[in-house]
C-alpha cells in the first residue's frame, strides 16, 4: 500500500518437475515500484570545468510494474552440476534516468519508460574432479531494450558494460 498510489498485488507462482537426475522449474511474479522522493522532488546541479550536470526529479512519475518469467533446467551426475536459465523482465512505466543536451548542460531527469525489458540467459557448469577440488563456470548473456519518450534520448540508469560476463573459479580445501 501507498498512500499517493494505493494498494496493488504482486503475486508469484513456481513450479518444480523432477526426473531422475534432471530438474526443470518455471517461475512467474509480478513486481510493482513507486517512485521514490528523491525520483520525485530532487534537484541537484553538478558544476564542471566547460559544463554542467543537472539531475531533476519529476513529480509526475507513475509506479513502475513488471513481469517477470524464467524457465531453467539442472542436470546432477556424480560431482557434475549444469544448470541453465532463461528468463524475461517486461516493464511498464519503468523509472529510469533519461539524458538530455541543454546547450552547455546535460540534464538527467527522471522518466517513465513506456516499455522495457530484459531478457538474460545463465549457464553454470560445477565439476568435482577429486574430493578437495571444485571447479565452477558461470556465463552470463543480458539484453536490455527500451523505448524512452521521444525516441531520441538515452536511458542512462541501468547502463552494462558488457552484456556478456563469464567467471571461472577453482577451489581447493
């Protein structure tokens, strides 16, 4: 509940099916956000040698939702663990930071982003060769697309470096 937004429901539902050494899962869950006070009411200015930064707050912000759905499956075999999730996040109204050009200063404001969504993709491979060592492999792929109001300016908040990323790990005790 919120009292400048009222009352909302975010649901989730899960299910498991086990066969043999093979997991399979699927998830569903609703998520909801209100703006924050300082997404609504800051205003700060960034002084810089030649130009400025100006964050703004926006009073007009709507809650942000989404849904969210992965499907994985994980697969156990004598000390070998492979799992692999693919999973989608839709928003409406997501609250993000959009960039624009004001002459010398770029202003960053608040904004609802009509539609967004992430979609990714995890890989996680665990092998015990011997009783003290284990090695691990992580891969992980994201997407991530919106469409910022006027088509012409660039949400800033959630920028990734890559959309690929890979870990691999060793251990021994």
């Amino acid at each position: 509940y919120n009292n400048r937004f009222g009352w909302r429901a975010t649901p989730k539902l899960s299910a498991k099916f086990d066969w043999r050494r093979l997991t399979l899962r699927a998830n569903y869950s609703n998520g909801y956000r209100t703006p924050s006070l300082k997404e609504m009411y800051m205003e700060l200015t960034i002084p810089m040698p030649g130009l400025q930064q100006i964050v703004r707050g926006n009073q007009n912000l709507k809650p942000e939702s989404n849904h969210y759905l992965s499907l994985s499956a994980e697969y156990e075999n004598r000390g070998l663990d492979l799992s692999a999730t693919v999973y989608n996040s839709f928003f409406r109204n997501k609250i993000d930071v959009v960039g624009r050009q004001e002459g010398t200063a770029t202003v960053l404001l608040y904004e609802n982003i009509d539609k967004s969504r992430i979609d990714g993709l995890e890989l996680t491979a665990r092998w015990r060769p011997a009783r003290r060592w284990l090695l691990q492999l992580d891969y992980n792929w994201i997407y991530r697309n919106s469409n910022t109001p006027g088509g012409d300016a660039q949400a800033t908040q959630y920028i990734f470096p890559s959309p690929h990323t890979a870990t691999l790990n060793a251990e021994y005790a």
